[in-house]
C-alpha cells in the first residue's frame, strides 16, 4: 500500500489498517460551507463530525491523505488527562480548573464511544496505561499524582515493584501507577473512521487539497489552494506539528519534535506471553522517555523522541532497539520488522492549546505526547464553540505569539534534551 508521506514509509499502521480509506475528492473550483476545516487528523475530524451532526455544513481540506500526519503515526495510546497533575491545573486555572480536568480526564471515554457508535474497525482496547518509575526517586512524582486522580473518582493504583514486574513482564522499574481508563487503538484506523463517520453525516472530505492561502474578506473567510476556493465563516485550523507557512505565528508557537517508533516480528509463542502480558501501555517517568504497547497480532512496539531533522535516523532507532532489549533482554534476537517517525508539537506550558486570533478563526494545537484522547477532545470543543455546545467555554482561549526566542528554538531544544537525560539518569522524575 502506497502513501505519499515519506513519514508513513516503514508504518506498521499503514500495513495492518483495517479500516478503509473514507472517500475523498481533490478540491477544485468555488466552494461554499459553514465552516472549513484545515487538516485531518483527529482534532480536525472530531470537528468535522461533531459539527455534522449538528447539522453545519462542513468542509475538510487535507493537503496530503487522512491520517498523514502524527493521527496516523502516533503510538495509538488513549491516555486520559493532560501532562500538568489535577491540582496544578486548578491552581492554574482557577474555577475552571474542575471542568478541564474532568473533560480531559474523559477523553478516553469519548475516543472509545466514538468508536463503537461509529464502528470504527481500528482494534480498541482498554486494559489500561501504566506510568512506570525509572528510578526510586521517580516514585516522589506519580504517588501525588495518583492520590489526585483518585480523589476525583479516577480508577487509578499504584503499582509495587513486583506488581509492575508481573504486568510487564520487566523488572527494571522501581514501581509506577496504573490507570485503568486508558487503553489502546490503531491510530491510522480511527483516523479513517472519523472521516467515514463525518462524511456519513454530510461533511465533505477533500485530500491533496493543500490550503495556501488564508484571509478574510466581505465578512467571509476565503481560503484558497491549487484549483479551488473556499469561504466560509468559520475556519478551524487543526494542523499543529504539521502547520507550515499557512499561519506563521501558529508554527513559530510549537516546539517540533520527532517520534520515532518500531516494531518487532509477531510474538505468538507461550515463551512472549509475560512481556506486556497485561494489555495495558506503558510510559516512563523519564523527561526523555519511551513508550510501550503490544498489538493485536502479538508485536511489541517501542517508541521514543529525537530532534527533528532530514532522513530516517538509523542511529535514534538503533538506540531505540538497544533500549527494547535492555528493558525485555529476550527480545535480543526477534528481528524488528517495522520502524517509522512523525512530528509531535510540544508547548511551553505542557497543555494544549486553543486560539481564536480573530473572531471566526479557531485553532487547536499542542498535545505533547497526548494526542489521541486530547485532540478529539480538542475537536469536540472548539464544535461546541462554533455550534454552542456543552463544552462551549471549557477551555479559556489564548494567545497566539511565537516562542520568544524561537529563532534557537531547536539548538535549545537539544540542549534541553540533554539536560533532561541527565536528570533522568540521576532517577528524578517527570
């Protein structure tokens, strides 16, 4: 299966969806909708179809293929919550703060419900994400956060040693906790299922139909590309890693960096039964972390993160293989039979966020390593803006400015990344 994102080249997702490409056209000529969207991945998408059955009518432009950015790359971990603690995001936003973290906080709840209304063909499961201590000290950072979640009804334990031994099947962590909300996906599946549902619902799904043009004219959003013209009056901008020229401040405000991920050749003898054995997905505590999952057919998958650059980066994914076996040593010899990157957005603050620069114009962006549950959540929201929905006035809008000093943005992101590994081998964490 071809798929012109060189990203997508080596793609486990792209090799095991399941769920068929939804039907889409090359915009072209003078087109009219309520809204026009701007990139399918999941926030866009979750707008799209949110804002379908609401009866908008809606329109998505898609510069590549659905799914061709970090929604059909990323490790397919449903992980409720956002980066901050519950308690941090209350002092932080005041009386909003209860609101945001129940809403993030349900993010899985709604991925997987869309999924089953929409019977979404992408392998849902929901065993759980386990947050695992790299070092003792690391335990210092999840006991509190724990204790958080569970005051708020959240089913979430912490996790011994041995316990977190017996559902990995490793035993090099020191600890961690579980959260049983979480779960797993194919992520290019639920990316083409929100767009079968969307369209289903009578929003027209356009790809190859790159946006190269944004402005606002006689009260009317136009948005224009090779061929074809858009306006509409409202506009959802929902690219993020992948943002481009179209809207420079929206760029120069994310930090970029790659995901990296592989995959070994099926397991499917009683010998591999105990390496993740649980179903549940893992994280470290580590700032520089890995992230694990098993796949429906048996594959263990690692993931990891590296600055961003040209090429595939063999010696990142060398070192992400050295890492697998130092977690798992039987894995020494199981060849590696898949092995891909994408883009991840990364915000100063570590939450995502929502802009609307001028009226009509919407922006959702920058899930540092959470995507799945808070982009759709993010769509959801920014449909209830433009619809007049429940979760209307969750989030509070900010700013959109650039990084201040995002001219050495990604020399101080390496450097960066070098001070975090340092604290990470100290055993400090996350």
């Amino acid at each position: 299966m071809s798929h012109p994102n060189s990203q997508h080249q080596g793609s486990l997702w792209l090799d095991t969806a399941r769920e068929a490409s939804c039907p889409a056209d090359v915009a072209k000529g003078a087109l009219r909708a309520d809204v026009a969207i701007v990139g399918a991945g999941y926030t866009g998408l979750s707008s799209a179809l949110h804002l379908a059955e609401q009866g908008l009518s809606v329109a998505v432009l898609e510069a590549e293929k659905i799914g061709s950015g970090a929604s059909g790359l990323n490790g397919g971990q449903v992980i409720p919550g956002l980066k901050r603690d519950p308690d941090a995001l209350e002092r932080q936003f005041g009386d909003k703060g209860p609101g945001i973290i129940d809403v993030f906080g349900r993010g899985p709840d709604l991925v997987f419900s869309l999924i089953e209304r929409h019977r979404i063909n992408c392998n849902p499961s929901r065993r759980g994400w386990i947050l695992a201590a790299h070092a003792p000290m690391a335990m210092a950072s999840i006991k509190p956060r724990c204790e958080q979640w569970q005051a708020r009804g959240a089913d979430v334990a912490l996790l011994s040693a041995n316990e977190i031994a017996e559902l990995t099947g490793s035993e090099i962590y020191a600890g961690g906790m579980i959260d049983r909300r979480a779960g797993t996906i194919q992520p290019l599946a639920y990316a083409r299922g929100l767009a079968r549902a969307a369209h289903k619902n009578g929003a027209q799904i356009f790809e190859n139909s790159r946006v190269e043009a944004l402005d606002k004219r006689d009260g009317a959003w136009r948005l224009g590309g090779r061929g074809f013209e858009i306006s509409a009056k409202h506009v959802i901008i929902a690219t993020d890693a992948y943002s481009g020229r179209l809207l420079p401040a929206l760029e120069q405000s994310l930090l970029i960096v790659r995901s990296l991920q592989i995959a070994t050749e099926p397991l499917t003898g009683r010998e591999w039964a105990d390496i993740l054995g649980s179903g549940a997905c893992l994280s470290e505590t580590r700032k520089v972390a890995i992230y694990m999952r098993r796949d429906p057919d048996g594959r263990v998958l690692i993931g990891g993160r590296g600055p961003v650059g040209e090429g595939m980066p063999n010696a990142l994914f060398e070192s992400l293989q050295r890492r697998l076996v130092g977690i798992f040593p039987k894995l020494r010899s199981v060849p590696i039979t898949h092995r891909w990157l994408g883009r991840v957005s990364l915000t100063l603050d570590e939450l995502p966020h929502l802009h609307e620069p001028e009226p009509g114009l919407h922006i959702g962006c920058g899930y540092n390593g959470r995507g799945v549950a808070a982009s759709t959540t993010m769509g959801k929201i920014i449909a209830d803006r433009i619809a007049g929905g429940a979760l209307a006035d969750v989030l509070p809008a900010t700013k959109l400015s650039g990084v201040p000093w995002r001219l050495v943005r990604q020399p101080l992101l390496t450097a960066g990344v070098h001070y975090y590994r340092l604290r990470d081998r100290l055993g400090f964490g996350a």
